[in-house]
C-alpha cells in the first residue's frame, strides 16, 4: 500500500527585491522583510552608520568596516550562546555577518528539570534569530559552526533573487576554490522531535506515541561548552523556516572530532518549514536526518563528498524533488538511508519496528548525477544503500552514473542499488511498507550482493531472506539500463539512452530511452522523472549557486 508524500503547503510568495551574487557571496541591497504572519522576529532598525546587528539587553553591537559586519565571542559564541531575540539585516555592497566563533541560537538544556524551569518545551518557546533576504552569514575559521538549540527558531526566509548564504570568510573574501570543503562547520538544527535512539511506550501511526523516560540525545559536535541536545515526542515541532538558502564549504571537524554536515537535522519537526534548499561544496553528508519528521522541497546538493542525502534514527519526513550533483573526482553515495540508530544485525527490533519507530520517508522526484569513480573522500560514487531496517518510499526518479565510465566494475562499489537488513529485505517481498516504483537506474552496476547479517556469504541458504534485489527491482516497476562503459545519457548524444537534456544537461528529457526503445516506466501521480522537467519551470534558477552561467565558480564537468 502506497503511502501519502506529505508534499509542503508553500508560504505566500516574497517579492524579489535583491540583487544576484557572484562566486564571493553575494551582492545585496537592504530591504524590509514583512513579518507580520507570524512570530518570528520583528525589525529592530537599524543605524545607517552602524548596520550591525546588536544585543538590545547589553548594547554589544557588531563592529561595521564599511562593507562587512564583524561580531567577537562577546557578542555570541558556543559559550555565550543568544539568549534574547536577533535580527541580521542584509548588508548592501556584497556585505557579511562574519563570526569569529561559533553562533548558538538558544541555551542548550541537557533535562526535562532544566527545561522545565526555562519554560521550553516545544519550538517557539526560546530564542528566535530572523535574518533577512539577501543576506549572507559567515564565519571565520574552521572550529566554528552554527546551532539552533531546541525550542529555539531560525527564520531565514531568502527569495529566488535574494538567497540567503550561510559560508565561509574565505568565500566571503574571494579566496576559496569552487570544489574547497571544510572551511567551517556547518548548521546543526534540534528539535523534539521522535529519535529512536529514545525508548517509547504505543506507537507513530496509533498517535499513542509518549516517551519512556527523558530523551536527550547529544548532537554531532558536543563537547564542553559545545554540547547540544535533541530528542522528544512531538513530529509536529517547530524550529522555524528555511526558504532559498544556500550552505556553502562546510564540513571541517569541530572541537568534538565530528566533521559535520552541510545541515544537520537533529529531530526536527514537520512544523519547520525547509523549501529552495543547497548544500555545496560539503566534506561530509549534504543533509542528515536523526529521527524528526521535517519536509524538504526542493533540495540540491552539489560537490557533497560523502552522502547528500543521509538518514537515520527513525526519519519519517518527507522529501520532495531533488537535485543531486557529485563532483567528477569525489563524491559517495546520493542516498545512504538508516532506520534504526546503532543498529545491530543481532538484535531483535520487532518491537521497535512495530511501532513505526524505524526510518520510514517518502523520497518523491530525485535525480542523481553519480560520478563512478573509485577513490573519493570517503568511498566511490553510487547510488542508494538502504540498510538498517528502513522502510522507504521512493518514486519518480534516476540515477545516472554513466557519464563516467564505471572504475568499480569487478567489485560492484559503483552501484545504483543496494539493500541491507533482513527487516528491510522482507519487508520489501512480503509486505507494504517498502516501495520503489516508477524510478529508472543507468549504472554499469546494477546492484550491489552482500553477504547476509551474520556474515556467511550470499547461498541463499540460511534464514535470512536475501532477495535478488534486481528481480525485485523489475517486479516493483523500476528499469535498468544495460551499460558497458562510459555512455552519454543526453538528448541527440546516443540514441540507445536518452534520460537527461537541456543546458546544463541535469533535466529529464522530452521521452525516455532506454535500450534504444521507449522507457518502460511511467511517472506515478506526477507529470515527469526526475527533480527537473525540460519543458517546465525550473525551480533551481535564479538562487541556487554552482549550477547555471552567471552564478557559479566553473562549468558543471559533465556540459
């Protein structure tokens, strides 16, 4: 049985008043930001001498050069977290908030007493920070990230000509490379949301759900005055809105040893608002889900070097359309999906799974350009690896990595498809809650065989159900292409397969091909495959940086 995709109820649209950027950030002038539909952060005004922004309950104001905006640990740090409301306007003449230590939105609460006395207990109860449109936000070396603690909202509502960028100084200055990673740490969001790395009494889909004890599960990144927390009982929280917002050269390791990701969110609830989002140039995962229930439309990821899209802890969000873009030389997995936190093969998770506890999210119009290379980062290029008791819905997408000639192919590490864990194998043969339908797969190999959960090799022999996860493929209304080496998959460049067109070649093509004849898959519920259809509007211009002619550092390597 197919599930609903919980598709976002898109805002009213935000007049574009901005200018575009170019490859050191981005040129802006200010404008005002309406805040009057909802409750976020209110304009406090500014000084047309000093436009930075201040602390109204102690007056340490930002120090202002004539062009950036500059704020010291006295203004706000890991160890000085804010604790009033903020507003960061946008700066004109291509202007920064660069931060020289790490921003932490909120006080971090390690138990249900220290939250209790602070009142928090859900989004919207603590601190908000509104940055306006247009605005970029950056921080100055490597050992600095950014948190939004729980109860605490970010409101960073961009428009399609006005984006907001959270980087680098580096970038900021014009000396960063198109491809540079780890320039700082990147975004850490906290919600409370369902994890299950919490224990729960009754279930998701009974609505009985409540915790079993207190649930404060330390975020990537903590350590001393680093610490933060996420975990709880509420799928619906808030932590506030991300619309045209672009997170640039992340990735460095923080004082903990964690490399963190583009965005990581950590139990963030379906009330948060993530549409018209990118991760560039990441060292580790693009976006990362721990548990939550948040929606995400329309995401690009570009030049991640390990997983753009990652999952685990019991995910039960939604995402859809999505473009994902490796580098030619770097680049692991498009999608690598858990469900179930420090999962263990020896362990019995019916309950757990019984209880809709496992990772269950609803992937809608993904395109995956895959570079099949074999010496990344972290591992060669590939597809999807869906392991650890997941139970995934995905529809209406590809995966291409056939611009490339495959330098995995004996090994098998340049896969499109690979499915682990007995929970997820029988899952997807005998029942309801595993589907992939309508999605095609151009990769010289197809799919990856493993060995079974206790290690014995792939003899079908044991109790463990180990699927032949093509045959399973093809029955569920999926297609493989048959490939030999490096092969364009682009209108007018070889007639046996034709899936992507236009310029940049990223955009599902007019009419399928696949073996020189018409694809066998049809779109369910949709028009077209894939993130991007040729013939309609495309939702990645105008904002998005790295993709098009007039913003981006070099050319796209397969054009």
């Amino acid at each position: 049985m197919k599930r609903v995709n919980n598709k976002l109820l898109l805002a009213a649209a935000i007049s574009a008043l901005l200018a575009g950027c170019d490859s050191g950030g981005i040129e802006v002038k200010p404008t005002t930001v309406d805040n009057s539909t909802d409750n976020s952060v209110t304009n406090p005004g500014g000084d047309t001498n000093n436009p930075c922004a201040v602390i109204e309950s102690t007056g340490v104001q930002g120090s202002y050069d004539g062009t950036h905006c500059s704020y010291g640990a006295d203004f706000v740090d890991a160890s000085k977290p804010l604790v009033e409301d903020l507003y960061l306007p946008a700066l004109p003449n291509g202007g920064a908030h660069i931060f020289s230590g790490s921003l932490f939105v909120g006080e971090s609460f390690a138990s249900n007493a220290e939250l209790q006395t602070a009142g928090i207990a859900k989004g919207g109860d603590g601190v908000k920070l509104e940055i306006q449109a247009g605005t970029t936000v950056a921080f100055k070396d490597n050992s600095a990230f950014m948190v939004v603690n729980r109860g605490s909202q970010l409101f960073a509502r961009g428009t399609e000509s006005a984006p907001i960028t959270f980087t680098s100084e580096t970038d900021v200055r014009g000396t960063v490379g198109a491809e540079d990673v780890s320039q700082w740490g990147g975004m850490v969001i906290n919600g409370f949301g369902v994890t299950n790395k919490c224990t729960y009494t009754g279930s998701v889909d009974g609505g009985d759900l409540a915790l079993s004890g207190e649930c404060h599960v330390a975020a990537e990144g903590s350590t001393d005055d680093n610490t933060s927390y996420y975990g709880g009982d509420n799928n619906a929280d808030s932590s506030g809105e991300l619309s045209y917002v672009r997170v640039k050269h992340t990735g460095a390791e923080v004082a903990s040893g964690d490399e963190l990701n583009g965005i990581a969110f950590d139990a963030v609830g379906s009330g948060t608002v993530v549409r018209n989002l990118e991760a560039y140039s990441t060292y580790d995962d693009g976006i990362e889900f721990f548990g939550g229930a948040v929606n995400v439309e329309n995401y690009v990821a570009l030049y991640v070097r390990d997983d753009s899209i990652d999952i685990d802890e019991g995910y039960r969000g939604s995402i859809t359309n999505a473009l994902v873009v490796q580098s030619e030389t770097d680049g692991n997995h498009c999608i690598e999906a858990d469900g179930i936190g420090s999962y263990a093969a020896s362990t019995d998770y019916t309950a757990l799974i019984a209880a809709g506890l496992n990772s269950r999210p609803v992937i809608d119009g993904l395109t995956c350009i895959v570079s099949a290379q074999a010496a990344g980062t972290h591992d060669p290029g590939a597809g999807w690896r869906l392991r650890e008791g997941i139970y995934p819905m995905i529809t209406n997408s590809m995966i291409v990595a056939s611009f490339s000639a495959d330098e995995n192919g004996a090994e098998g590490s340049n896969y499109c498809l690979r499915v682990e864990s007995a929970q997820t194998r029988n899952e997807a043969e005998t029942g309801t809650e595993v589907a992939l339908t309508s999605n095609i797969f151009a990769c010289e190999d197809r799919t990856k065989t493993d060995k079974d959960d206790n290690g014995t090799p792939d003899d079908k022999s044991d109790d463990f159900n180990l699927m032949d996860v093509q045959a399973w493929a093809v029955a569920s209304g999926n297609q493989f292409a048959t490939i030999a080496g490096q092969v364009n998959p682009t209108q007018d460049a070889d007639a046996q397969l034709i899936l992507l067109s236009g310029i940049p070649a990223m955009y599902t093509a007019d009419a399928l091909v696949v073996e020189g004849a018409a694809a066998t898959v049809t779109p369910v519920e949709r028009a077209y495959l894939g993130a991007l259809d040729v013939n309609g509007t495309d939702w990645t211009k105008g904002w998005t940086y790295g993709l098009h002619e007039g913003s981006r550092a070099k050319p796209l390597w397969f054009e």
